[in-house]
C-alpha cells in the first residue's frame, strides 16, 4: 500500500519536474532569442578568439591598440576605387572617396563611411591627448583624428593599414 502510494507520488513528482522543465524552455526561448538580437549587430568575442582569428600583427594593433610603422602598411599608396573594411568584423569603414595622401605613411580619409561606423575616445598614452578611432561594430583599434585634415572636414582619420581590408568597386 505504501509502496503504491509512494509511486504515485513519485509519478506526480515526475510531471511537475517536467511541466516546470517543459514550460521553462518554452518561455525561456523567445527571451535568450530577444538578448542575441540585441546584440545581434555587435562583434563580441572574448580574447582568445580574437587571438584565434586574427594575425599576431593584427591582435597587436586591433586589440591592443598597437601602431604600424609608418610608410609600411598596405593600404597607405593604395589608390583603388572600392570600400575598406574593418579587418576585425568586415564592416564598412572608410570610402576610397574620401582617402588622401597626407604625407605621414599611414592611409588617411577625411571623412568614416557613416558616423555611426566609428566610435571615439580620448586617449591619454602620450604626453598629449589624442582621440582613438575605434570600430563601432568590434572594438577594435583602428587609428586616431586630427583637425589638420583637408577640405570638406578638415579632419584627418589616421589609420593603420593592419586595421584594414579593402573591398575594390564591383563594375556594373
Ligand atoms: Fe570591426
């Protein structure tokens, strides 16, 4: 008698854990599903798999905030039509429209693709303050503005070359 009680119980106990367990995943779902979509626009990796797809070159210079020597870069001649990408993420970065030659050795544009491409911050590290570009979308260091840019803006985005891909004009 007890031993049918017991069972039935341990029945019951068993629907519980699982309706809990059933309506727990069903409700659950569409909440972690909102939480990705948040961050569905955003680049976010830890360390390691940054270390894991990225260069050494580029680990340096995108996630610590290293710099190219001047005049060695890839893209500080380069004169294609097409778009640079982040070389962290590929998203759309700089235009070859707006690139010049500023005479430092580094490619420089007067002007991001959007604003919302880029993100700033005051860096401190030398004795006087710069601001950092950083890619909007990884984090991932790309260079820094100046006002001694040209016309329309008169800013100057130094970037270094590592923190690039280029994707050149499709023909049509
Ligand atoms: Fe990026």
């Amino acid at each position: 008698m007890l031993y049918l009680i017991m069972s039935k119980i341990k029945k019951y106990y068993l629907y519980i854990i699982s309706g809990i367990l059933f309506f727990g995943i069903v409700y659950n779902t569409p909440n972690s599903n909102k939480k990705e979509e948040k961050n569905m626009n955003k680049t976010v990796k830890t360390d390691k798999e940054w270390k894991d797809c990225l260069t050494p070159e580029e680990y340096k210079i995108l996630r610590e905030k290293g710099t190219e020597m001047a005049f060695t870069g890839k893209y500080y001649k380069h004169k294609e039509e097409g778009v640079y990408i982040c070389a962290g993420c590929g998203d759309n970065l700089f235009s070859s429209k707006t690139k010049y030659d500023s005479g430092t050795g580094w490619p420089s544009f007067w002007e991001p693709i959007s604003g919302d491409k880029i993100k700033e911050e005051i860096d401190k590290s030398l004795p006087f303050v710069r601001t950092e570009i950083l890619c909007n979308n990884c984090g991932g260091h790309l260079g820094h503005v100046f006002n001694d840019g040209p016309n329309p803006t008169g800013l100057r985005y130094c970037i270094n070359s590592v923190s690039l891909d280029f994707k050149p004009k499709e023909d049509k």
